[in-house]
C-alpha cells in the first residue's frame, strides 16, 4: 500500500487550487456587475415652449405625495383571492379607490435585486441575489451612481422618511430624512420586527411640521418571516394579513383628509409553497400591487377572485413599470435606465388627449437607453423613427415599449469573456492533468479491480453531461436517485458478493430500500411540485407519527453514540470476563452526551411551538414541562401576545446555545479520554456520531426522521463493508476506497435532493439558520445555513471515514485489527487516495458546467437554472469538497 500510493500531497493540492481559481475566475466572468448609465434623467422632449407631458389641465400633478407600503413577500392571492384575510383592501376594491395589479417580479425573487427594480426601474444582475446575502460586509449595492424615483424626488425638494428592512438603508443611505431600518434576514422574529416599524406611524400621521414627509416608505418583513418558518399556510399567516390590513386601513384614513396623497401598496416578490424564494416559480415571480387613493373612481372591479392556480388576479404588468409609472403621477423625468412600461390602467386617470404624450415621453427614455447600447441601428430603430410623429393608436405605442423593454432586458448583462475563457481553461487543465494521474496511478497496479476504476471515470463523465440540459438540472435528483440504485446493485453483487450468505443480501436489501424512503420523502424537482410524499404527510397529517420518529431518531443517535463508544468497551471487558476500567472522564462524557440529546430534544419541541404547532400526545407534555422550567405555563398562554412570543423566543435560543455548548464539550472530554486512555480505535465514529446529534438540531422537522433512515442504511453499509474487509485474500485497499468514496459520494447527493433541495436559490432552508441567534450576524447566520441545508451531505461526509477506517466499529463489532485506524502510517496516504478520487469527480463535473454555461449563455434559463447551479456547485466544490471533505475530514482523522 505504501509502494501503490505514491501521489503527493503537493501535486494533488495544486491541482485543486488550479481548479478553484479556475472556477472563481468564471464566476466573476459571468456575473460580472450590470453596466448601467450614470446620471439622473430630464424631460428628454425638453424645449423652450415643453410642458410636461405628466401635469393635469390645471397644471398639477395628480399627487404631491407618496406612501409606498412594501409587505415582504406579499403574493399576489394573499391580497386578492378569496382565502386572502386583506377585508379592508377588498372594501377599497369594490368601492373604486382601489386599483389591483399582479406584478411580475423578475428572478432572482429576493429582496435586493426586487427593490432595484422598483426603484430604478432596472432588471436585475444575477449578482444582486449574492449581494443580498452578503449585506452588512458588503458596500458595493448603494444607488449613489444610478438614478431612481428616490433619487428623482430628492431633485424635486421633496422629504422622504423611511421605517423597515434596512436593505433600502443600503441603496440609499444618505437619502432619507428619518429613517429606522431593521434587519431582514432575523426570519426568526415576526413581531416585534414589524412593530418597530409601525411603531413610527403615529408621530408620521400627525399634521405637525415635525412630521412634514412628501413621501414615506415602510417595509414590513414578518409575512416574509413567517413564510420562511411556516409556509404560506402557517397558522399565523392569517393573522398577520390582518394585521397588515389594519395598517392599510389607517393609512387610507390619512389620505383620505389629504388626498394628494398616494398609497402603492405591494409586495416585493412571492413565495412558493415552502414558503421560500429566490427561483421562478409563478408563486414567487407574482406579487401583489395596488394603487390606493380615495380620488379613484373605478367601475366594474371586485374582491375577491376565486383562487388561481398561476396566481395571476386583474391586470398583469411588470414590477418594473412602476417606476414609469411614479414618474407620471409626480411628474418627475422617468430615470435613466428604466425598461418599465406605463401602467395602462393608470394612464386612464388623464385625459385621452394627453395620453399619447405621456406615452411618448416613456418611449423617449427608452429610446435613449436603446440608443446607448445599440446606436441608431436596427429595426426597432426604424419603427421609433415612425412613431416620433406621436400620431399612431395608444395600443401601437404599447407593443413598441413591451417590444423595446423586451429586447433591452434580455441583454441587460455583459459578459466578461476574459475571466470566462481564462478560467475555463483553468478548469480543463485541472480535469486533463488529474484524469492523467488518476489513470496513471490506478491502472498501473494489478491488485486494483480495472472496472472500478473505470466505472467511476464514467459515472463522472456521464453525470456531468446532464448540465447542458436544462430540464436535467432541474430534476436533477432523478439522476442521483438512479445513480445510487445502480452504484448499490453493481457494489452489491460484485464487490460485496450480497448473494453469498443471508446475512449480506439482508443488509444489501436494507441499503436498497433505505435508498427508496430517501427518494420519496420530499418534492425534489423543481417542475413538479405534490402533496403525495413522506415528510408532507407526516407534517400535515400524522404528527403523531412524525414525532414518535423523531424521539426515535433521538434514540437511535444515542444509542449509536453509547453503544459504538463506552458501552461497546464496557461489554467487551464482561464478555471477557474482566473488570473494566472506569474513568471519571467517560462517565462526565456520558453525562455530557445525555443531557446534550436532552436539550436538543426540548429545543425542538419548542422550536415547533414556535412556529405554531403543538406537540402531539406526551410530547406535549414533554413541552409543558420545558416551558414550566422557565415559568411558562402552556395551559395560560396566548401564543398572539408579543411578549409571549419574545419570551419564547428567548427560550429557544437559550437551549440552542445549550445544545451546542453539550456537543462541543462531549467531543472535547472524547478525545480528552481517548488521549488519556490512548486509544484512538473508535474516535472517529465518537465525533461522527456527536456531531450527527448537532446535524439533526440544525434540521427541519419533517426531516429529522431522514437521519433515521440514514443511520440504518449506514449500519448497512457498514455490515457489508466490514464482511468484504475481513477476507484478506480478496481485500484491496484501493479497492476499498474506490468503492466507498464511489457510494457515499451517491448518498451525499441523494440525501441533498431528498431532504427537499433542489438546484433553485427557492429551496434554501431559513428555518434553522437562526438557532441559538440573538442578533444577526451574516457569517453566523450563513454557517447554520449552509449547516442546516447540507447536513445530509455532511453526514455522508463523515460516515464515508467510519466507513473506510473503522467499518467494524461502525457495525457494532468493537475494534478490528483489519480496521484501518490500526494502521496509523497509512492514515493520511488512504485519505490522499479518497481525495483524489472526490477531485476527479469535481473537476470533470467542473468543465462540463462551464461548458454548458458558455454555449447556453443566451438561452432563455440561463438565470433560472444555469446561474443558480453554478452557485450551487460553488457550494459543493469549496464548502463540502474543501472545507468538509478535506479541512474538517482531515481534522477527524487527525484527532
């Protein structure tokens, strides 16, 4: 083994930081910043003798002053169907004071690029999804450079105060007079985030010149939060379009004793039925607008609708034409970079004489945006020569400007090709020179079985070609389902020979079907989304079920932990018929250990109170007795009332942080012991199990019984794997490697998928990125985040070294001598091995990517399947390939 091993740590490393810089070039390539035109906008038909298009016939404009109230989040069938809790907003509707559009929201449907795009009237950069992660550490999203209504408004001498998400503090940090933000990602909080908010309202509402706005924006977040942790049919999602109702209520009241005052009412984007966003689903792309004044006058339009499946209600428009839109009704130039249409509707507020007119100006400043990019080129050019005269039907000028708008967002972005083709070629290097090394290595040794050294090769080849296709990235889960059922089946029968005793085709027919719950327990597409699978079952329907699971999930964690570590020493010094010897440290450990499980256990319960659920049965007892420990009493409390919500709150993230200050201390008194001890056969298996204990924590509820399903096809595995190891006639260690790193590698990306992810930014969990959290902070928050949406691959991570190094220890067998932890000098050879196989994966999965990228980069996905793949495979390459599989693996093997 020392002679057939001899690739270097160094040439494997280099390797690797060629094809990371290669991938980060290509990034950087091709989500390079939106190229826009400085400057604020004129009336671009401006003359001696010009009047603006915009004014009424008295020479006003139709309002002096704006409320803009953003509901985070705000679908469009929360407003308008008839399962919306909006009352109010429907009376507004019927009586005419209301006008209701579905508004388009542009991908990627987060917050930072939406609030661009209805401020500048700009399709956002795919960039603007990452800057929205990044906030407090980034300073690169202010609109200083760019015009916008906010910035139009300042040019007129008008006041604008601002209360709520304090992500417009960062776009415009120098243009409000009084302002509050609060921060948006803190999705744990869904009360007191939007009544710091409307706490503003009653020193704003007052006729004071203390109060003197001309336009004032509030940004409410908590049905966004509320979303994230519940879904949109939450228990408090109701109740919280009550509470957003009410506020419209008392603005509209406002107006209605200062009625050049006018209320656009909207949400920023959707959600989809997780209650998540980001992707481009109907559910997050359509988002609510409406335009309230009492000086509104319309006929013939009613609330509520019947509930649509498209959620598409009234007129659709753009969300972007609303920028327009505010530029008539205040009669401020449209800004500078603008593809935003009139809103037809709105335009009937004038006279059919002015129309034309406004319509015009609209086209001007699109023209001029066409002209800057494409010159004075083009037939689109030659149809706005025609129009100029201003004499063509108002409907002509509206397929001109859906037609212009059309044409200018669809090349919105320059490519960097430098950075694309340089790091491209970067990557392909990578692939061409670890392919070599790899064949070089593998082939040239006889004991090493050619058809498994050549099956991975193919499985990576053949795996990566699905990137040129849309419609496989999508359902991408479909190949790992397919991958994993054939990887088992081929391992199964002719490397661990499954057929040659019952014993071995049980436990190959136990992988097969944990293989099977996994595929079926979530909606792992993202072109179908159903009711009919496990973990909605078990969450909707049977929760009883659900956490008869759970407690069993618990239970098999801590079993596996005593069992595989001191209990397993203490029964062998019986079955020996010895005294064991007992350390002080293994029972502080066991201790440690139980109240860990202890705590984690009661965070949950909690956690699901939280959220709105109560326990079923004796585990709503077990949550009774938590909250009495913190004189609460579950029978008395009214779960609506703010202060009950803070305290509970509170009590969450006291047993967060419990939990994970018990998993850390029984990790450090493990290895204290083993040191102590010095025995280190087992410790690997110790820390995987403790910290699959801080994997569930970080889990959804639904899918804590996953871990269940993964431990038993673990054990599996391990049976299987440790029957092949103690046959020293046919036992390779190659061999060995290959073939676990080729399975969990299957697993891995299986249990991503059927944990509820896919390959859209929609899917990311934020329900446990908060745990323990009393503050945001964005590396925090990001670590629990990448923790709670990767714990099934870290498992597998993890579980692929017990697998390799102490498969008899993994399966209840106590410490083998062909275990290969008693071979301390091939440590780090063995693990050079597995990494290089997981860099061969990565770096012909890696061309293949940007391959596609570049030959599909104007095709009509490359924003909603393609670029978020990239990122989703940055993910994988340097969070799970590096700082998993390589950093945090390699620390485990060293302890």
């Amino acid at each position: 083994m020392m002679r057939s091993i001899n690739l270097q740590w160094k040439v494997y490393l280099s390797l690797l930081l060629i094809n990371i810089t290669g991938f980060v070039l290509f990034l950087c390539g091709f989500f390079p910043s939106k190229v826009v035109l400085p400057g604020s906008n004129t009336f671009l038909q401006q003359d001696l003798n010009y009047k603006s298009p915009f004014l009424k016939n008295n020479g006003k404009p139709q309002f002096e002053r704006l409320i803009l109230m953003v509901v985070d989040a705000m679908r469009a069938d929360f407003c308008f169907s008839e399962e919306s809790n909006f009352k109010f907003l429907h009376q507004l509707i019927n009586n005419g004071h209301a006008i209701p559009f579905t508004a388009f929201s542009n991908p990627p449907t987060v917050t930072l690029p939406r609030l661009k795009g209805i401020t500048t009237g700009g399709t956002p950069s795919f960039l603007d999804a990452i800057l929205n992660v990044a906030d407090d550490y980034d300073d690169s999203q202010g609109l200083h450079a760019q015009d916008s209504w906010v910035h139009q408004f300042k040019q007129l001498n008008k006041n604008i105060n601002f209360f709520g998400d304090d992500t417009w503090l960062k776009l415009f940090p120098t243009e409000f007079g009084e302002f509050e933000g609060t921060n948006s990602f803190f999705v744990s909080d869904f009360t007191e985030v939007d009544n710091n908010v409307t706490r503003h309202l009653d020193s704003q509402l007052i006729s004071s010149p203390s109060s003197k706005w001309d336009g004032l924006i509030l940004h409410y977040l908590g049905l966004d939060h509320i979303g994230h942790k519940g879904g949109p049919h939450s228990t408090f999602m109701k109740p919280k379009q009550q509470e957003m109702d009410s506020i419209l209520k008392r603005l509209y009241k406002y107006t209605e004793k200062h009625q050049d005052t006018l209320i656009v009412f909207m949400g920023d984007h959707g959600m989809n039925e997780v209650g998540n966003h980001g992707g481009s689903s109907a559910g997050e792309t359509s988002a609510a607008l409406t335009f309230v004044s009492p000086k509104f006058k319309v006929d013939n339009v009613k609330a509520p609708l019947p509930v649509s499946s498209d959620y598409s209600y009234y007129d659709r428009l753009f969300q972007i034409d609303l920028v327009p839109t505010l530029a008539s009704l205040f009669n401020f130039p449209i800004p500078k970079n603008s593809l935003g249409v009139m809103a037809r509707r709105i335009l009937n507020l004038w006279p059919e004489s002015n129309r034309r007119k406004i319509l015009l100006e609209n086209c001007f400043q699109v023209m001029s945006l066409y002209e800057a990019k494409n010159g004075q080129t083009g037939s689109i050019w030659k149809t706005w020569e025609k129009l100029q005269s201003g004499a063509y039907p108002v409907d002509e000028y509206y397929s001109f400007l859906e037609t212009v708008q059309s044409e200018l967002a669809s090349s919105a972005t320059n490519y960097n090709y430098k950075y694309i083709y340089i790091g491209a070629g970067l990557i392909l290097l990578a692939a061409l020179i670890t392919t070599v090394i790899f064949n070089l290595y593998f082939l040239s040794i006889r004991q090493i079985a050619t058809y498994l050294v050549i099956s991975f090769e193919l499985f990576a080849l053949i795996y990566s070609i699905h990137f040129h296709g849309s419609s496989l990235i999508e359902e991408e889960h479909q190949i790992w389902y397919f991958a994993t059922t054939l990887a088992t089946l081929a391992f199964g029968v002719f490397y661990f020979k499954a057929f040659e005793s019952k014993s071995k085709f049980q436990w190959f027919l136990i992988l097969l079907i944990s293989g099977r719950l996994l595929k079926g327990w979530n909606n792992s597409g993202q072109k179908w989304f159903s009711d009919g699978n496990t973990a909605n079952y078990l969450f909707k329907y049977n929760q009883s079920l659900l956490w008869v699971l759970i407690a069993l999930t618990y239970g098999a964690i801590g079993l596996s932990i005593g069992i595989q570590g001191n209990f397993l020493w203490l029964y062998n010094a019986f079955k020996a018929r010895k005294i064991p010897t007992l350390f002080i440290e293994d029972a502080f450990y066991d201790i440690c250990v139980f109240v860990a499980i202890a705590v984690s256990f009661s965070f949950k319960l909690v956690q699901y109170f939280i959220d709105g659920n109560v326990p079923p049965g004796i585990f709503k007892a077990a949550l009774s007795s938590v909250l009495e420990s913190q004189d609460i009493d579950l029978g008395s409390l009214d779960i609506e009332d703010v202060e009950v919500k803070l305290q509970l709150q509170r009590v969450g993230v006291q047993l967060a942080n419990y939990t994970t200050m018990a998993i850390a201390a029984s990790i450090l008194l493990v290895l204290i012991g083993r040191r102590l001890k010095k025995r280190y056969t087992g410790a690997i298996t110790d820390i995987t199990n403790i910290i699959t204990l801080y994997l569930v924590t970080q889990t959804r509820h639904a899918n804590i019984p996953i871990f269940l399903v993964l431990i038993v096809a673990k054990i599996a595995l391990a049976r299987l794997t440790y029957s092949t190891s103690t046959n020293e006639k046919k036992f390779v260690i190659d061999n060995h490697i290959i073939c676990i790193t080729f399975i969990t590698l299957c697993l891995q990306n299986l249990t991503f998928f059927s944990m509820g992810n896919t390959n859209s930014l929609a899917t990311v969990d934020l329900s446990n990125a908060y745990n323990g959290v009393k503050n945001y902070d964005v590396l925090v928050v990001g670590l629990l985040t990448f923790i709670s949406n990767f714990a099934g691959p870290i498992f597998w991570s993890l579980s692929s070294l017990q697998l390799i190094f102490e498969p008899s220890v993994t399966s209840f067998r106590g410490a083998s001598p062909t275990d290969l932890t008693t071979y301390p000098r091939l440590k780090y050879r063995i693990f050079l091995t597995k990494s290089m196989l997981a860099l061969l994966f990565y770096t012909i999965s890696a061309t293949n990517l940007v391959a596609s990228c570049i030959n599909l980069r104007f095709h009509l996905f490359v924003w909603t399947v393609f670029s978020p793949k990239l990122l989703y495979f940055a993910s994988w390459l340097i969070l799970i390939n590096i700082v998993i599989d390589l950093i945090g693996a390699g620390i485990v093997i060293s302890l």
